[in-house]
C-alpha cells in the first residue's frame, strides 16, 4: 500500500503503560504496509482458507457511507457475506472496516498490515469480539482462551498455516494478549469518524457482541 500514515485517522488515546507498548508496536506495523497489496493478491487462497479473507469479493450487498464522510474502498468480502473496507484517501495509510452481513460493524485495525495481523493471528478474531461482554478486554481474554482449545482440538495444522502465510506477507505475528489489545483499541475507536450508516442513516452496531462465553454450552 503506498505512502505512510501522517495524520492518524483513528487517533486512539491511552494512559496504561502496557497499552501505550501495544500501540508503539502497532504503529510499527504501518512501515510494512508498501507492497502488501500485491502479496496479498499472491497468498488469496492462503488468505481464503486461514482468515477467511476473499479477495474475489468487495462488494457489500447495499450502499453504505461512514459517519464522517471519509471514502470507502472494499476490498474483500468473507464467507458469511462481510465486507472489509478501506477507509480514507488511497496514498495514506487506511484504517480496515469489517461490517457483517447482520447490521454490525466496526474498525479492526489501523491499517491494512495491523488487520491481517490481527485477523491472522487470533483464533477466530470474529467470536473474540461476539463473545465479548459488550466489549470487556477481560471477557475477550477468556473467550481466545476457549477458541485457541478448539482450533488446537480441531484444526490443529491451521497454527503452522498461520506462521507461513504471515512470513509470506512478512507480517509479524505477536502473542495473542498484545493481538486482542489491538483489536479492542481498534472496534473502541470507531466512534465518530467511522460509524457505518445505511441510506436512510440507521447506523450499523458495534462489532463488540454482548455475550459472554458462559453462553457457548462447549465452554462451559
């Protein structure tokens, strides 16, 4: 993705110490961001299979804005009938948009490179946020704990899967505590720039579902 992010579209202020370590490190993702695109392109079926990430599909099914205005590009769609979108002017670094195909929608990252991180490196980072308490950092903590079981039970080859698709797009992988502080400053920073409106300006809910993990029979 060309050019560098010099004015921070999802500003996301902190005061915990381990956070401001979370975002230093992610904002070091941004560099990596040239010619992430066209890798991409070149692992989509490793993209596909990973993450769920369809490139073949950008298109989101109904028109769409953001609250702010700000442009969206769609780039990928993902097997229950979710869009990812760019946000903001192409020549920057865009922050990623994932709305779902049932009225929720949010930021999942800062940029392009921080959301495949995310998206790459957590178990399922779609149930860490339905399984979410309304958006708890601690309930997101447990519910990966749970999901990070079953893949290991069930999909046990999709961990090596991750390592190789992530050198391939020489994105770096970090622990899944630092990966969901991520991902819970990005859906908490959609509000007000980035809230998802249809035509009729009803607006799309949050990303972060209100269930607990107690609700899963499996987890229990």
């Amino acid at each position: 993705m060309p050019g560098r992010d010099s004015h921070h579209l999802a500003k996301i202020v902190v005061t915990d110490p381990q956070q401001h370590r979370v975002c230093r490190a992610a904002h070091s993702v941004h560099s990596r961001a040239p010619g992430l695109l066209t890798a991409r392109k070149q692992n989509a079926e490793s993209l596909w299979q990973v993450c769920g990430f369809d490139l073949s599909r950008g298109d989101h099914g109904e028109p769409v804005r953001l609250s702010s205005g700000l442009a969206l590009d769609g780039v990928a769609g993902d097997f229950t009938g979710g869009t990812f979108f760019l946000c903001g002017d192409r020549g920057t670094v865009r922050p990623m948009l994932y709305a779902s195909s049932e009225g929720q929608a949010g930021l999942i990252g800062q940029s392009l490179a921080e959301a495949l991180e995310i998206m790459l490196g957590l178990p399922s980072w779609w149930d860490c946020q339905k399984f979410s308490g309304s958006g708890d950092l601690e309930v997101m903590r447990t519910t990966a704990i749970h999901l990070g079981r079953d893949e290991l039970s069930d999909e046990p080859e999709l961990g090596a899967n991750r390592v190789r698709l992530a050198a391939a797009l020489d994105l770096e992988l970090g622990s899944v505590p630092v990966l969901l502080a991520r991902l819970h400053a990005a859906v908490s920073a959609t509000a007000p720039d980035f809230v998802l409106t249809v035509k009729t300006g009803e607006e799309y809910e949050s990303l972060f579902g209100p269930w607990l993990p107690s609700r899963n029979p499996a987890w229990r």
